[in-house]
C-alpha cells in the first residue's frame, strides 16, 4: 500500500483493509470488487488485485500463511525483491537487506560507485549484523531519508563520514547513476493516471455505461483517449464490462 503513496494517506485504508480481512484467507475468499472498494483513494490498483491473487496462492499452496521463504514470497504475484525482503526482515528477523531507493542511495556514496541493482541487493544482503536485521534495515532507511538525503546529505554531521568514500574522495555523485534512484514522477494533474481514478472511484458506487465512465472521467470529447483508458482498466483485470455496464471485477 505505501509503494509510491504517503504514509498518512495509507494508514486509515490499512486498518480498515486488516479488519475487513484480517488474514490471507479472508483476502483471497472476497471478491475483488471488495478489496477495490476500500483501496480506493490509495491509486495503483493494481498492487490491490496483486495482494488479492497473492492470497490465493498462499491459501493454495501455503497452507493460508504467508510464505517465509525468499523464494516462495518472489514467485508470488506483485512481491518483487523489495517487498520480499521487507517481509522477511520486519516480520521474520531473518537477515537480508531490504533495498529502497535510499539504502541505494547511501551505499553508492558509501562505496563511491554507481549500483546496479543486483549490485546493490547483493552488498545489502552481505553487510546485515547478524542478529540485527530488524533494527538494521530501519536504520539503513532512515538514515537515507533523513541524513544521507538526494539533494543536501548532512556530511559534516554524519556518523559514518569517516567510511565514506563519496566524502573522501569527491566527484560527481554516484546516487543517481544507480538503479532504482528516485526519478521525478510525472504529472498526476490531467494525466491518464488520474482519469482511471476518477472511474475507479465512481464504478465503486455503482456501474456505469462508456457514456458515463467517459463524463466521468471528465474526457466525453476526448473519446479515443478515454477508450484506451478503459481498455487499460479491462486489461488490467480492474473492471469488467457486462452487457455495456462496467463494474468492479469480482
Ligand atoms: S558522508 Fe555524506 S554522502 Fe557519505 S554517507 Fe554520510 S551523509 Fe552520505
């Protein structure tokens, strides 16, 4: 839920997510249409089908637990090395490294190179204390967002300044050549992005003919551009569309 969202936009819809559906079975015996409506507001929902199939899966082939295992977590749908880390991490203790843009961040400066993302999965998975991967990787994060930041690292304040080779050695910073460095997002105001939501918002109050979705998504004299929307949402497997209604996908 808080890939590419605010924290305090995500907190009320995950408290209300966990009650509704307080474990991977109850997740994977709704439908859709269930989750879709208290995810709304959250965007991206395709993370929200993902965690819905996600379940399935755990409740066919986990015994309706989520996976512990590295491997099993990678082979479910949307769980990326990310997530799966994270997982194992803050829920397991088990020692990797969870690798966001930040701890990119800070290890490229740290080691003055730029880093491929394998790269740098792999110098984060080797560098965990053992017995401190819980409490390691919140630091790693923290320290990224808070003192070795994208635009003003805090260098003269930092406490690891002496192991830096960024610092020692100078040149241009190796952050933003590495992988999954934050880029700027683009525009949300009048993008494609937007319009989805707007439907999405509007199909969890009841279905609606193209007509409608399209003055609904404010683009009725862009009809071209508001097709493509839909069949975007159909193909995502978002929306389905019965007899010309379309709805949430069950
Ligand atoms: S010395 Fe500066 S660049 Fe190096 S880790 Fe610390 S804050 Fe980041």
């Amino acid at each position: 839920m808080s890939q590419q969202t605010q924290i305090d936009r995500v907190v009320p819809k995950f408290e209300a997510f966990i009650r509704a559906f307080p474990s991977p079975k109850e997740c994977a015996q709704a439908p859709l249409s269930d989750l879709l409506t208290i995810w709304q507001g959250l965007g991206y929902p395709r993370r929200c089908r993902n965690l819905h199939e996600a379940a399935k899966e755990m409740v066919q082939h986990h015994d309706a637990h989520v996976p512990a295992d590295l491997d099993q977590l990678l082979a479910l749908p949307g769980i990326g090395d990310y997530t799966a880390r994270a997982v194992l991490a803050f829920a397991e203790h088990t020692e990797v490294g969870v690798v966001d843009t930040n701890v990119t961040r800070v290890l490229a400066r740290v080691m003055n190179k730029p880093l491929g993302k394998r790269e740098a999965q792999n110098v984060a998975d080797h560098i965990v204390p053992s017995g401190l991967s819980w409490e390691w990787n919140q630091v790693m994060m923290d320290f990224g967002a808070t003192c070795c930041t994208a635009r003003t690292p805090k260098c003269v304040e930092c406490p690891i300044s002496q192991s830096c080779m960024w610092r020692e050695k100078g040149g241009d910073d190796p952050a933003p050549a590495s992988a999954g460095t934050s880029k700027p997002q683009a525009r949300f105001e009048g993008s494609n992005r937007q319009a989805r939501g707007k439907l999405m918002k509007a199909l969890v109050t009841s279905g609606l003919s193209r007509e409608k979705a399209k003055r609904v998504m404010g683009l009725e004299d862009q009809h071209e551009r508001a097709d493509l929307i839909i069949e975007s949402l159909l193909v995502d497997r978002l929306i389905i569309e019965v007899d010309g209604v379309l709805q949430l996908a069950l």
